[in-house]
C-alpha cells in the first residue's frame, strides 16, 4: 500500500497525539506509571528545562513532552497521565493505553514505587500484555530503605522477563542507568522476553479462536493476545480508539464478528456471562501482581506503617484532624500575608526608582505632556503597583502549597472534607482545587481536573471563585485593617482584622458548599460519583527544588499577566479619568450612573467601576478606587493608610460600605484571566456565562440583604 | 467462625476482613476489582474521618479511602 508503519506512525503522532518529531531518528520514549510513583521527578531529571507542558489533543488532560540527549542520540519523553490500570475506566487510562498501543513508542518505561511494588504490578503486567519493549523503573528506593522495605531487583526482572532499573529520581541515582538500559531496548541490545500471563482454559481457546481472524491487523504494534482479550470482552473504547487510529472497524469485518460471537458463546456457557470474565481478567492480574511481590519484597510489613498511621491517627482524628487543617491553612495566609511585605516594599521602592528614570527619560525626549503621564501614570503605575502587590504573596503561598502537596498533606483533606461535599453532592476533591484557588482562581480550575466525573468537575469550576485568591488578599487585608480593626483598640487590632478575614473566608467555603448543592439539585442533577481517595505515605519533599520551580512558574505568571493585563487596563483607567465630557471626567460620569444601583447595595458608584474595571485582574480594584476618588487622574502613593482611611470617609464611606465591599470582593465575577481559563476547560461559553453569573448574583443578592438590613435595623 | 458476611462499611476499625462478594456491577466493579479486593483479599479497616465517613482501609498495601457508598457493596468475612 505504500504506507510504511514507520511514516504512518509519524504522521500519527503528530496528528493524534501533538507529538512533533525534530528529526527522523528521535526515539520515542512513552512514560507511564501510578500516580505518586515520581513519575514527574524520573521526568523532568530526564528532561530538565528542555520541555514544554500541554493538552493531549482535544482533551482537558496534561500532556508533558520532553527532550534529552544520551551517547549522542536524540530522545522525546512523552510524560502520560498516572494511571493506576489501562482498562480504560476514566479518558485518563484511555490516553496512556492509546499511546502505548498507537503511537508506538520505542520504549515505554513504566515508573513504578518501591514502597508500594504490588499495586504497581498490576499497571506494569497490563502494560506488558500490550508491549514487549519495557523497562520497569522501581523508583523511590530511598523511601523504601527508610521503610525498611528491600527489592531483589535482578529476580523481579527475571520474573517479568523485562530491564529493571532501581532508582532514587530525587537525587539522582540510578538514571544514568535508567537511560543506558532504554538505549539497549531501543536499539535491540537487550531484547526482552515478558512474561505472559495464563488464564483459564476456556479464555484461552476463546483467544486462539480469534487470533488467527486478527493476524494481518496488529503486524507488530502490540501483542495479538491482548487485543483478542479485547474484542472478545466488547471493549468499546478500544474499538473506537482502533477506528480513530488506525482507521479500522472491526464491526464490518463479519468473518471476525461471527468467530467473536462463538467464542462469547464458549465462555458464557463456563463462566455465567462476560462479567465474569472481566472479573477473571482482573483478578488474574492481580493475584499475579501478589505472587511476584511476595518473591521479590521483602519487609517488616508492621513496623513500615506504624509511623504513618500514627501521623495520620492525629491528623485526621475526628477531634484534631480539622482544627489542625484549619490551622495549617491560617498558618500558610500568615506566613504569606507577613513573609510578603518585605518584598513588596522592596518592589514598590524600586519600581518607583525606574519610574523616576522613565520620567526622566520622557522629558529629555521631549514628548508631549500627555503621552508622560499616560504611560507613566496610567500605564506604569498600575504595572508597577500590580507586580509589587502580587508578586511577593504568588512567590510564597504557591511554593508552600506544593511543598504541602509534595508531602502528602493534601489527600487527607480530601479525606476531613469529603463529607460536608458529599453532602453538598459534590466530590471531596473539590476542598483541595478551593485551597488552590486560595492562590490562583485560575490555577484552581485547572486543579479540577483531579475530579473525574465531568459533572462534579463543573460544580468545582463554578464555584471555584467564591474563595478569594491572592489578587482579592490586598483588597479584604486592606478594608478590614482600615474599618473593621478601626473599631478595635490596640493589641487587639490585628488580631481583629485576621478574624474579619477569617471569617470572609469561612462564609466563601459556606457559600461555597450552598451553591454546589444547589447546582446539584437544578442546572447539574446527578448521582455523586465514586470516591476512592489513595492515602499515600508522606514523603520527604524536595524542598530546593520545589521553591525553584514554583517561584519560577509564578513569577513569570505575574509578570506576563502584568504586562498583558494590568498595563492596558491601567491605560484605560487612565484615559478614562483624564477625558472630560462636560465638567466631569469620564470616569466620574460612569460612577454617577451606576450609583443609584450601587447604593442599593451598600456601595456607590465609584466602587462598582473600581470592580467593573478590575475584571481583567482583581488586584487592580483598590488602586482604580483610589485614582477614582482623587480625581487627580492617577494613582497616588498614599504615605500611610490613615491617609488612605481619611479618603474613603471623605467620600461617605461608614463600617458598612466595607463589610459590603469585602463582601462583593468575595462574591463577584471571575476575573478575566479565569474567564478564559473556564472556557478552555469547559469548551463552552454557556457555563463560562454561568461562571460569571452565579457569583456575580450571590454577591448583589448578599450585599443587598446586608445593606438594606442594616439600614432597616437602624432605622427601627 | 461467622460465615455469614458483613458489607465492609460494617467492619470495626482495627478489624480485618477477607473480601467474598462484590455488590457491584461494570465500571463500578472494574475499578474495585483494580484496587486488588478480588476474592479472598485481606482488607483492614484503618480509621473513620472526623465525620465518620469516609473510611481509610489497608487494601494490599496501600491505603484507599471509601465511601460508605461504595463500602457497602463490598461484602467480607471477618476474621
């Protein structure tokens, strides 16, 4: 036909998959394993910064490419997503099987965990009912020799009949070996011999039934046996994904039907019907998985848990467990609200530094007046501000939260929470994307993806904004700093002001967990999904790295978003308070037409544009108040925040005016960068609309009932 | 000894049981056959979370919480 496997391969790859090759010679290294195995460490300690993250085509699942150079050849590390099995219950499982077996990779390396070998047997047999080209990776050895845990590597590799390389990806050991081994795999100086597994008679006549009928398709991507497996058990994601690859349908073919439907007949007249044989399939593999694992581990199994268990009676205990959650949880705002005003004042002395050369440099150009103060005052200043007030917190709570995370915390969140969500018909996960939208919003709706079920998924989505993220911090610190703690004297003032924030916080998780119900009774009906929440051993995490990587990532984000987001707004700002339509600016006129409106909601004009114009970056609401209300058309440093609480006075301001601002800052629109980030995820503007109704409405709906209520209090 | 078997989500904390029957059928029983309780697999019941539900078992080595939901449909003989 013309179509070698070799071009046609290629041409999958690119097309399918997203993978482009820089050269015809590239090998392809697929990557796979259970989640929490290091996979990502064995990854980027392969690939270092020579790599770039996406989404497998099509789909809302990370996708990881990656380059390395090893004895002058030229390899691509395609990072598929954790899995625990291939049977192709979730698109997870569904994207590392179709790799594997379609985009035919030279070697598939499967990353698998020293302390915990027997579950991951399970993924490596699967995987070798597939492919013979694999080396097994048993990583985290470090970890294992803490736990006293010892592998018979060469009599595990005998076993299987594929390469296993032990290795410790966290500090390095046993990569070199790692890549020497996949060199010899690939190239064909080692050639493996896997092990296969044996199922019952009657399974295996109904494979050698079908064998024959599907000899000329496979050729030699992946083993016949396997996929006889798969016809004969009806599994429809592999049909479809054959159809979408190889653009072969089976359906059609009536010698193969005929031949598959005689062999189900044999089967279901042993075993009682096609479930048994899917629980045969599985239990095979897994007793299997228990018969290797008791030759080649050995452990004090009471003495490896003991620690873990002990740690974890506290953690989750039914006293403790959510006390100390909380308190980590305040622990990380402090350290980040406090740990970030050094930096922050740093920033803001030195951006104000540059902006006296800019000035400089404006004037001994001799630009006009305007065009000075349009890029310094509009443009700069709000640049300037944004990067000095978001930077140091990003830098610091998202380095914490994935050192939490690399720890292990995380999961027994999910853990002391899954109750109050299963009650909001949601799924527990979803208090762990809310802790990551503490950070970020939008980092947070890509966090949902943890969450299998699509519906759940969209509740976490929907509701990810009602926990205020970094950029809305500033803006709750300052108010109730200024008009709640006001009423406080002393010692007490702080402390008042972390309770008002506090508290805003509690009634996001409250409101939070309201809606979600809410939506699960109307717009998403559903049944909750299953939750099996894998508890794994806490680790040690790789703190250098770890602030490295993070610190890198956010600030980049910061910086992009400031340039991208704030810098045009601060234009807009800008223009806006310096054109004038009649006596007014044409800033003032659109406060005084959204005032009435605003007072309704215990706010006035101005703050309802401040918020209006702050859609593209939350962080930008208190600086656009401010240039409001001074009307001198830009952005002032105010020397010091009785200044600042003098100005709000100045223009009407009572203790109501902010507990309804901190109110509305909780309970508004996304911000534009989440906006987009939803429709990426969801792929439709419909629940992006949803998105930015639901909280928008919550918050005039709140701000209403508070504002008039007080007024209706007083008044009686 | 009891043959008769209890759902797991009745098994006392600090109780082990070997797994006989599965309440549950397609994917729902594929993935808890995944999760190693195939016939005759010892289970441990860890710990209950604050609310009391979910529930941490020891399932061949590692540590799955379950719902009750799923717990129920999972029958064991204790021992």
């Amino acid at each position: 036909m013309g179509l070698t496997i070799q071009s046609t391969s290629i041409g999958v790859l690119k097309e399918k998959f997203k993978v482009e090759l820089e050269s015809s010679d590239e090998i392809v290294i697929a990557l796979a394993g259970n989640p929490n195995t290091g996979k990502s460490t064995v990854f980027n300690r392969l690939t270092g910064l020579n790599q770039h993250t996406g989404n497998w085509p099509g789909k809302t699942v990370t996708n990881a490419q990656g380059r390395f150079k090893h004895n002058e050849k030229n390899y691509i590390l395609i990072d598929l997503p954790g899995t625990y099995s291939l049977f192709a219950n979730s698109m997870e499982e569904q994207i590392a099987r179709d790799f594997i077996c379609f985009g035919n990779p030279e070697v598939t390396v499967v990353v698998a965990d020293a302390t915990s070998l027997e579950r991951n047997l399970n993924l490596v047999l699967q995987i070798l009912e597939i492919t013979d080209k694999v080396v097994v990776c048993v990583n985290l050895l470090d970890e294992a020799k803490r736990k006293k845990i010892t592998i018979d590597l060469k009599k595990l590799s005998d076993r299987i009949g594929v390469p296993v390389v032990g290795t410790s990806a966290r500090s390095g050991k046993g990569l070199q070996e790692l890549k020497d081994t996949v060199e010899k795999v690939a190239v064909g100086k080692i050639i493996t011999n896997p092990f296969k597994i044996h199922y019952d008679t009657v399974i295996e006549h109904a494979i050698e039934k079908i064998e024959p009928e599907i000899e000329d398709f496979v050729k030699s991507r992946f083993h016949k046996r396997w996929m006889a497996l798969r016809l004969i058990d009806g599994d429809n994601a592999f049909q479809d994904s054959m159809n979408a690859y190889l653009d072969m349908d089976f359906s059609k073919n009536a010698a193969l039907q005929m031949k598959l439907k005689e062999a189900r007949a044999m089967i279901c007249q042993e075993l009682s019907d096609l479930e048994e044989l899917q629980d045969r399939i599985v239990s095979n593999i897994v007793s299997i998985a228990e018969d290797i694992r008791n030759e080649v581990v050995f452990s004090n199994r009471t003495a490896r848990y003991k620690k873990v268990r002990d740690i974890d009676s506290i953690l989750t205990s039914r006293l403790y467990g959510i006390p100390i959650m909380i308190a980590l949880l305040g622990l990380i705002f402090w350290i980040t609200i406090v740990g970030a005003n050094v930096p922050s004042a740093l920033l803001a002395d030195g951006l104000f530094w540059v902006e006296g050369q800019l000035s400089a440099f404006f004037f001994w150009l001799g630009v006009p007046v305007w065009v000075h103060d349009m890029i310094v005052y509009g443009v700069y200043r709000t640049l300037a501000w944004v990067v000095s007030v978001m930077l140091p917190p990003m830098a610091i709570f998202f380095p914490l939260f994935t050192l939490l995370e690399d720890l292990g915390y995380l999961p027994r969140v999910a853990f002391n929470l899954d109750y109050y969500f299963k009650k909001a018909c949601a799924h527990g996960k979803q208090a762990l994307t809310m802790c990551m939208g503490f950070g970020c919003n939008a980092a947070g709706i890509i966090s949902c993806r943890i969450i299998d079920s699509p519906r759940e998924r969209l509740i976490a989505i929907l509701t990810n904004n009602f926990v205020p993220c970094n950029g809305r911090f500033p803006t709750l610190i300052a108010l109730s700093s200024l008009f709640i703690a006001g009423s406080f004297s002393g010692a007490f003032q702080s402390f008042a002001a972390a309770i008002a924030i506090l508290a805003v916080i509690v009634l996001g998780v409250m409101i939070t967990l309201l809606i979600s119900r809410l939506l699960s009774k109307t717009v998403l009906k559903g049944l909750p999904s299953s939750f099996a929440l894998e508890l794994p051993p806490y680790r040690r995490p790789q703190i250098g790295r770890v602030i490295v990587r993070s610190l890198i990532d956010r600030t980049l984000f910061v910086l992009g978003r400031a340039v991208a987001v704030a810098a045009p707004a601060g234009l807009i700002i800008w223009v806006m308070a310096n054109i004038s339509i009649g006596d007014e600016s044409l800033l003032t006129h659109c406060a005084q037409f959204l005032d009435p409106f605003a007072t309704l909601l215990g706010l006035d004009g101005y703050i309802l544009m401040a918020f209006l114009l702050g859609l593209p970056a939350n962080e930008i609401v208190i600086p656009i108040l401010i240039m409001s209300y001074l009307s001198g058309g830009s952005m002032l440093e105010l020397d010091s925040l009785t200044e600042l609480r003098q100005l709000f006075l100045d223009h009407g301001w009572t203790q109501l005016t902010a507990v309804c601002m901190m109110l509305f800052s909780l309970n508004h629109w996304p911000c534009a960068t989440t906006l987009w980030t939803i429709h990426k995820e969801t792929q439709s503007w419909k629940w992006t609309g949803a998105a930015f109704l639901i909280p928008t409405v919550t918050g005039v709906v709140l701000c209403f009932v508070v504002a008039q209520g007080a007024a209706l209090l007083r008044l009686v | 000894m009891s043959t008769t078997f209890i759902p797991l989500n009745q098994l006392p904390v600090g109780s082990t049981g070997k797994v006989k029957t599965l309440a549950a059928d397609g994917i729902e029983r594929r993935r808890m056959l995944d999760l190693g309780l195939i016939r005759d697999t010892t289970v441990e019941s860890l710990r209950k979370s604050p609310a009391g539900d979910p529930v941490a078992y020891e399932i061949r080595g590692a540590v799955i919480a379950l719902r009750s939901e799923e717990s129920s449909k999972i029958f064991v003989e204790s021992i």
